[in-house]
C-alpha cells in the first residue's frame, strides 16, 4: 500500500502530457522525449520524484550547497587578488605612461622623482617575491629553508631589499601616491565612460563624476539582461532541438508512408506499362519489316529489269518443287533406313556383302564392256 507522502507527491506531480512536460523542463540536459516517456511509465515517474532533490544541471541540494560555498570562496580569493593585481597594473601603466610623457616634454624634477622611485620600489618587490622560494611562515622556518634551497645568481631578498630608494624618497612617494593614483584612475574611467557612452566625451566633469556613480549599476543591468537573454536563448535551444526531433520523427514515417504509396503505384501500373511497351515494340518490329522488305524491294529493282525478275521466280519455283521432292525422297529414305535399323546386326551384314557383290559385278560388267 503506498503511504500518504507518496501519494502527494503524485498528485503535485501531474498527469499526462502535464507530468511529461515537467519532466522535460526539469532536466533538459537529458535526450529524451515524450513518446520515450509514454513508453516508459516507471521512468518518467522516478525522474519526476528525483526531479524534487536535484536541480536541472543533475546536482542534490546538498552538494549544490557545497558548491556555491566553494565558489563563494573562490570568489572571494578572486575577488582579492584582482584588487592586487589591478593595482600593480594600474602602477605599471602609470609608469609607462610617465616613460612615454618624459620623451615627449620636460617634466619637472619632482615628478620624475616620484616615479622613479615607484618603479625601483616596484622592481626590487617583484624581484624579493621571485627569489623567496620558501613557503614557510615563521622567520625560523623560512631562514632554514633559505639555506636549504638554492638561490638565483646568488642573491638572496636580504641584498635585494638593499638597492631600494632612501627613506626619504619612499615616504615622500607614498604620499603624493594615493593623488596620483586617483588622478589616473579619474582619467580611466573617464575615458571607459567615453567609450561606453561617446556622446557622454564633451561634458563637464561635475557630470561626468555624477554617471560614473550610476555607471556601475547600469552595467550590472546589462549583465543581467545579457544572462537572462542568454538564459532564453538556451531554453530556445532546448526547445528547437526536441522539435527537430520530433519533426524529423514525423518526416521519417511521411517518407516511409510515401515509399509504400509508391510501392503500390508502381505494382499497380507496371503491368500496364509492360503491355503498352510490349506493344510500341511489336510496331517498331514490323516497321523495321516492313521497310526491310521495302529496301529488299528497291534493291531488285535497281539490281534487275522486270524480264530477269520473272525468270529468277520461275527458276526460284523449280528450285523450290526439286527441293519439297528432294525432301520427300530423303524422309521416304529415311523411313525405310529406320525399318533397316530395326532388323539388327544380322540385315547389317547381309545389306554390307549384297553391296560387296554388286560392286563386283558391276566391276566385271565394266571389264567386260571394255574388252568387248
């Protein structure tokens, strides 16, 4: 007997096409298609009942849950070391940048101070996190596996560290760091904005600060609208794929319907089509006859005059009536070679010495002919 929550969940489940519907939404991933469920109850309601504990990737709530806890944290580590990253690229450009200004005019002393020292500053860090090898925490730790391991050129972070500007430099470019820094990243999201909005390049600053402000949140709103876009355009996808399926279904059984109307057709009047071509060549036969013995016709004519003609027919008539009597000779001789043959051997050689004796005799009444 099947128990109460059982029978709830199969009536929150659906019938019919209803229940076949909601089973191919809730796992689109998976090749299927009504007709697969209609003929297979049993599994079209185990997908429904595991369609409550898994989403439509094929994950449990459980390890769904695991999962975006990962990927929080993921984000997160992300999230940080793209604030690091982006800095040190924003420092390198604003470097570049100097490098390219300083060719072009004369800047003053100070500036050139400034960055001159960022960037040996910059240099001598990246260089210390190249050679630090070690992955250890404590200064002990690190100091033994410094021994221990081997070093670049010989050079340890200590000797690195040793090249760097005076105090002096490095507090003063410290200070006018978080100016410069806001000054360059003024000009670039300026110039995003630009490039996002270009009508947006001849307004005053005041305006221009002012979207920025909003320029974040209008980006996350295309975001979306491209996420929800791209979400529609994948259940669209879903969507034409099972009516391909179902189409070239359907076109499969029309063209095998079609194949057996053909078949039949082609049963049906093969016999007709037998007879009038059997009769087309029975007509060209006696055409071609018929102009066989006219050329036949022309022939004797040109060959003959009218004269030889008649006497080639009577010639042809005698020869015709010697060979109907040669004919009747040879079947009377034959008739009478078959009474011979039924004698036997004993006839055979009676046949052969009568034969004997009248070769004789006519060689002796030819002998006596001559002498007489």
């Amino acid at each position: 007997m099947m128990s109460a929550a059982e029978t709830e969940s199969e009536s929150s489940l659906g019938k019919g096409d209803n229940l076949h519907q909601q089973v191919l939404a809730s796992f689109p991933l998976c090749d299927l298609t009504e007709e697969d469920l209609t003929q297979n109850p049993k599994l079209c309601k185990l997908l429904a009942t595991l369609s409550h504990h898994v989403d439509h990737t094929g994950l449990s709530a459980t390890l769904k849950t695991d999962l975006e806890k990962a990927e929080q944290k993921l984000q997160n580590q992300r999230r940080r070391w793209l604030q690091a990253e982006s800095l040190h690229c924003m420092l390198q450009e604003m470097i570049q940048d100097h490098h390219v200004m300083k060719h072009r005019t004369t800047l003053p002393p100070d500036q050139n101070m400034f960055y001159d020292t960022m960037e040996r500053c910059l240099l001598v860090a990246q260089c210390v996190r190249q050679l630090d090898l070690s992955t250890a925490t404590t200064t002990t730790t690190t100091t033994q596996t410094s021994l221990d391991q081997p070093t670049v050129l010989g050079l340890d972070p200590q000797q690195v560290l040793e090249v760097l500007p005076t105090e002096k430099n490095v507090q003063r470019m410290k200070q006018s760091l978080p100016k410069e820094l806001e000054r360059h990243l003024k000009t670039k999201c300026f110039s995003l904005l630009s490039y996002y909005q270009p009508d947006w390049e001849s307004e005053s600053d005041g305006l221009k600060n002012i979207k920025l402000a909003h320029l974040s949140g209008q980006l996350d709103g295309e975001k979306k609208r491209a996420e929800s876009l791209k979400e529609v355009c994948r259940e669209n996808a879903v969507l034409l794929q099972r009516q391909t399926q179902l189409y070239l279904t359907e076109l499969t059984k029309c063209i095998q319907l079609l194949q057996s109307v053909i078949l039949d057709h082609r049963l049906r009047i093969q016999t007709q089509l037998d007879r009038k071509k059997l009769d087309y060549l029975e007509a060209k036969c006696e055409l071609v006859m018929q102009k066989i013995r006219m050329e036949s016709v022309e022939i004797g004519l040109d060959t003959y005059t009218a004269d030889t003609i008649a006497a080639h027919k009577k010639i042809r008539d005698l020869l015709e009536l010697e060979l109907k009597d040669c004919q009747l000779e040879k079947q009377s001789v034959e008739s009478k070679l078959a009474s011979f043959e039924m004698l036997g051997t004993e006839f055979e050689a009676l046949a052969n010495e009568y034969a004997r004796l009248k070769g004789e005799i006519n060689v002796k009444n030819w002998a006596l002919k001559e002498f007489s």
